[in-house]
C-alpha cells in the first residue's frame, strides 16, 4: 500500500518530559509498541498541563500533520483525543459510561433468598 510504515499500527499520544513534579508533554505519532517515551515518528505539538501565572495551560499543534496521520489510520489516545477535541480538530469522543442506552439500564434487584 501507499502508507510510509505499512506494518505499524500508529498512535498519537502524549510522550512526557520536564522534571519531577514538573511535567511536560510532547504529542507524538509513534508505533503502539514503542515505549511511552522511547522512539516516535514525528513531533506533532506539546501540552504543557502546569497553568502559567494566568491559570492557562498551553498547547500547541501541528494540525495540517495530525489530520495527515489521522487519514493514514493512526489512532489518538483518550487523553490526546480529548486535547483535540478542545481544539477543534477532532469531534467530541463520547464520554464512558455515558452511551445512548445508558437510561435503559436497570438498577440491580434486591436478591432475597426463600427458606
């Protein structure tokens, strides 16, 4: 086929970085199996979940590359998902344990014995 790594299944995650208590996230396009932060493809944008002075915090991203990768079948993490969900760049996930037949489940039964 066409795809430059025919035989990887890719994902977009988050790749951490910074120090101890200090974390910052690279958001990556890497082999499911690689390590989390081990060997990657390509650098697409960074997360970086410490608020600055103004309670913001900051992310960045390559989106011409992320919807590139997102065409040639690579999956986002939850987490990565939700961060583009925010930008705009993917449609809402639906959230877990809020499916459409959630209102048709049923409370358990009180379970009494007959003696």
């Amino acid at each position: 086929s066409g795809r430059p790594f025919p035989f990887m299944v890719l994902k977009l995650r988050l790749q951490r970085g910074g120090h101890l208590h200090q974390a910052f996230y690279r958001i990556v396009a890497a082999d499911s199996k690689a390590p989390r932060d081990g060997k990657f493809v390509e650098k697409l944008g960074t997360y970086n979940p410490l608020p600055d002075r103004d309670g913001i915090k900051h992310v960045t991203l390559n989106v011409k590359r992320i919807k590139y990768w997102i065409m040639q079948g690579a999956q986002p993490t939850e987490t990565v998902a939700q961060l583009l969900a925010r930008a705009q760049v993917l449609p809402p996930s639906p959230r877990r344990g809020m499916g459409p037949d959630m209102h048709q489940i049923q409370p358990p039964k009180d379970r009494t014995t007959q003696a």
